[in-house]
C-alpha cells in the first residue's frame, strides 16, 4: 500500500479561524477521499476530490466550508472554514488508485488530523 | 442511500473466546465489503476485505462471511488476545463508488 501522511497530525484553533490540511502520497493515486470522525463516532464522508475537477460533496458539506483543492495525482488539501468547537474532529484522507479491476480498489487511510477548536 | 448497521456496538470478550460482530447493507449493487480496525489515538487499519463473488476469508484467526441474500456479513475472530482490543468497523462499497461504514464496535478482550 501507499505511504500516506498528513499534516499536522493535531492543532488546537479558535472559533472563526480556518486550517487546511494537507495529504501527501508517495504514488500518484486516482481518487481522493476526505473523511470527518467526530470523537467516538464512525468515519463520514466528506467529499470525493478528482485531479483536474471540481470536488464532491455529501449531503451535509458544502464547498464554502470545506473547500478542497487536488493540484496533482500526489496531494491534496482539505480547509476547515470559519471553525466552530462542532468542527471538532479526526479528518482522514483516503487515496485510491484505480487497479482497472472490475469492482472497488482497497482503500486506506492517512494518519490523520486530530483538530480541536475553541 | 446506501445505509449499513454495525452490531453490536460494545463487545466484551474473554481471552481466547471468540468475537463475532455482524453487520448489514441496504443497496444490492454492493460488491466490496472491508473492515478496519482502529486502535485508539490512530488511522483505521484494514485487516479483511470480501468481493461479493466471495461467501467467505480467512486469514489466520479472521474470517469474514457474506451473504448476499440476507444482504449481511460477519467478522469473527478466533482465540481472541488483548491486543484484538480496539473499535471494528465494517464497511460496504456502494454502487456510487464510495464505502459507506458501520457505526463501529468496540472490542475489549480481557486477560
């Protein structure tokens, strides 16, 4: 599997400030997937982010809060705008590299972000 | 859309018992179905994954079962050990493409 990291790991904001999370992969992979995992809940999907297309997004998320940028087939950045304490949470980058398989490819997750807001 | 039920949501398991956690899908397109599991303070890992052409895997004292009917599967986890202790969440790949998870289950073994 690919080497994933993100950055910051963690981060302690205040309320109406913004962060941008970034997601390095050491392979040029496909698809892009940002997830949001509020303490002790599952993983929820935030947006799909394709190179060269506008990004995705789930019912729920909107692209003023969650602006995501996908420059080239190794990296991408998730913002988290005008933070509220709600916006407490571990965001996860999955990247998938399209096998040409029939069906789903296998997919993995970043470290993380660990971000707490007041 | 595609919803997916995790059960149950706290498991408490001697060492060396047994551990099943099952969990069902709603969309009859899905055709992948993984699960992750996730120690504290860190990413989810994956440990198995089943194709939908698949009724069950194994891997040393995982397994997973499907049954495409019932639209469930099943993880289960032989001679648990301490180390097992962790949140499990099953996942289903749905026809948009995108893994829909479970609610997750917290596993504790204990010596």
């Amino acid at each position: 599997s690919a080497v994933i990291s993100q950055k910051p790991s963690r981060d302690i904001c205040q309320r109406g400030t913004s962060l941008t999370i970034q997601c390095q992969v050491d392979s040029q992979v496909t698809m892009m997937f940002w997830y949001r995992q509020q303490p002790g809940q599952s993983l929820t999907l935030i947006a799909t982010a394709n190179q060269g297309s506008e990004a995705t997004y789930e019912s729920g998320f909107v692209i003023d809060k969650f602006p995501i940028s996908r420059p080239n087939l190794t990296f991408s950045t998730l913002t988290v705008s005008n933070m509220s304490p709600e916006d407490s949470s571990i965001y996860l980058c999955s990247p998938v590299r399209a096998s040409g398989r029939k069906g789903a490819d296998t997919q993995y997750f970043g470290p993380g972000t660990r971000l707490t807001v007041l | 859309g595609e919803n997916v039920e995790q059960h149950p949501s706290t498991l408490s398991v001697q060492e060396g018992d047994s551990a099943v956690i099952k969990c069902t899908y709603s969309d009859s397109a899905s055709n992948y179905f993984p699960w992750y599991k996730q120690e504290l303070g860190k990413r989810p890992q994956l440990i198995i994954d089943i194709r939908s052409n698949v009724g069950e895997k194994k891997d040393q004292r995982i397994a997973v079962t499907l049954n495409k009917t019932a639209k469930h599967f099943s993880l289960h986890i032989t001679e648990t050990q301490p180390e097992d202790s962790a949140v499990y969440f099953c996942a289903a790949h749905n026809q948009g493409g995108k893994l829909i998870f479970g609610q997750g289950t917290e596993l504790s073994v204990k010596p």
